[in-house]
C-alpha cells in the first residue's frame, strides 16, 4: 500500500479519537470552573459514604421532600417549592451523581436510592416528619421508602409516576444498552459556561439565585452515568417493590397526567395502596406536570397536609434524634 495512503488513511482514524479526546477535556476543565463558579447552595451531607447535596429553606412541619424525575433537576419545582416554603419546611437535593452530589454505589435501584435519601436526611438532622413529593421514577424510591421507613412520613403525593412492570422498555432499553459502549460527553456543561446567565431559561428568570445556579452549573459527565444507571437499574428497582408493602393508612394522591384513560387506568392502581388514597387528573399537563400545572401539585399538597391532621398520629414512633 502506498505510504502517503497509509498516512491518510491514518488520519482519518485518528481525527475522530483526538476530537473526543479534546472535548473530554475541555468538558472537565468547564467541569473544575463552573465548581468555583456555582458553590452548592446547600448542605454537603454524607449518606452511604458519599456527600450529598442538600437545600432546605422555609420553615414549619411537616417538612416536605421533593423528588425529581430521572434525569431531572430540582429547578422545575421552584415556582412549587417557593410557594411551599412560606409555611414549611422544604428540601430537595442532588441524588447520587447529580449536580453537586458525589457519584454512589450501583446500581442504582429504588431501594439504595431511599436508603441513601434517609442517610442524608438522618446526618443533616432535618425534622420529621416528612411529606413526600415524588414525580416519574421518583415514586419508585417514595414507594420503597415509605416500605422501610413508615414511621417517618405525614402523607405522600405522587406526580405521574413510574410503575413497577410499565416503564419504557423494548427498543428504548435496546439504545440504552447501545449507549452504554458510548462515554458520554456533556455538552451542556461547555454551552451554559460559554452563555452565563444569557442562558437561563424564560421561566428561570425570576428565579432564586440558587435555583438558577443549579440549572447553570447543568449536567456532569459522572451525573449522565448515573441517570443511565437508573434507568438499567429499573427491572431490580420492580423487583424491589414487587416485594414492598405500603403503609396502608398513609395519606396519598396520586396525580396523573393527560387524559389517556389507560394511563389513568394504570395509576388508579397505586391509589389503593393505601385506604387513604385519592386519584386527581392533571389533564392539561404532559409528564412534567410541575411546569404545566403546579397548582394541582400544591393541591394536592394542602389535601395530603389537611389528612395527615385530621388522622392519628402515624409518625408517633419516630426517632427524637430527627426532631433535635
């Protein structure tokens, strides 16, 4: 084969990897910059040997635990969480990988995520007890955490959440599968150092500041391991709740988006977890219901708070260690 060939064909070969090679690292030099840029709003709390992040604000009991989608930041709920924290105490945070929070232990199924969150919320000394806001894949770890830790919750509202046996599958876990071979890169990291604040949404404007750090300081290249872990994780996460229980006289709405009746169909199921459970239909809303109808969450909030009074007290065995 001719040299100047062998050359070329070189060279195309090597063009692609050196390409990577340099968006990898410019990718981790914005990583290292915007870590200076946008320090964590909150707390950095060890659970399961690793540092989580933690932002609470507001005040009152029960204390509220927000719980977002896989993949998604705690930034979609601040319209909710502001209105929330002018009469309770709110938290959200960074699980595993995401955000500011250290990469945890795999996989990443429902029942490590729950064991992990009530670390967190044990070290940091937050009150109970908790009401919990789960949306998609975070009704997986609400459900599994209201199986192991009963004593320590007030009510719980599930935002059209996942369900053990109905979640995306098929063709979808297939591309999951495919990209896992693929490092991924995290060019949003690169964009959001590039464009500052210019870069911050419509909605994101008037925002808090730590609200907006957090949409600036975007996704990580350990945070896009970690989503991908959750998602394989998904089959050991059914598996896990196949063999929860559910307290039965916990407090519970389930709000379902759109208006597919087989959806709707699909969601009344976990109402009857528990005797006190109730169905509320957010028929104006795609999955994302805390951008398109925060009202019905906050509904559903006071209804779950309005229960939990009126009922026996279902935290009386909890922990004194939580209330100091």
């Amino acid at each position: 084969m001719n040299r100047r060939l062998i050359y070329w064909v070189a060279g195309v070969l090597a063009a692609p990897i050196l390409l990577f090679v340099a968006a990898r690292g410019a990718i981790g030099l914005a990583t290292w910059y915007l870590e200076k840029r946008y320090p964590p709003p909150g707390r950095m709390v060890l659970a399961g040997g690793h540092r989580r992040h933690l932002w609470c604000h507001g005040f009152g009991t029960p204390t509220i635990v927000i719980e977002p989608g896989m993949g998604m930041e705690w930034v979609t709920w601040w319209p909710i969480t502001e209105t929330l924290a002018a009469s309770h105490n709110v938290c959200v945070y960074d699980r595993a990988g995401y955000g500011w929070s250290e990469a945890g232990p795999t996989p990443r199924t429902a029942l490590e995520e729950a064991t992990e969150l009530h670390t967190m919320l044990q070290n940091a000394r937050v009150p109970a007890p908790y009401l919990f806001v789960g949306h998609s894949v975070g009704g997986f770890i609400g459900r599994m955490y209201a199986d192991k830790y009963a004593n320590t919750l007030s009510g719980m509202v599930m935002v059209d959440v996942l369900q053990e046996g109905v979640h995306p599958g098929g063709r979808r876990q297939t591309r999951a599968r495919l990209l896992n071979l693929v490092p991924p890169l995290g060019w949003e990291r690169l964009e959001r150092l590039y464009e500052g604040t210019s870069a911050l949404p419509q909605e994101l404007k008037q925002a808090p500041k730590a609200d907006q750090d957090r949409f600036l300081f975007a996704s990580s290249l350990v945070q896009l391991k970690s989503e991908r872990n959750e998602f394989d994780s998904l089959a050991e996460s059914d598996r896990e709740l196949a063999r929860a229980t559910f307290p039965s006289d916990l407090p519970l709405v389930v709000i379902t988006a759109g208006r597919d009746p087989a959806h709707y169909d699909q969601q009344l199921k976990m109402v009857h977890l528990s005797h006190l459970g109730k169905q509320v239909r957010a028929e104006n809303s795609g999955h994302t219901v805390q951008r398109t109808q925060p009202e019905v969450i906050l509904a559903a909030v006071q209804e779950v708070l309005t229960e939990s009074n009126s009922q026996p007290a279902h935290t009386a065995g909890i922990s004194r260690s939580f209330q100091q």
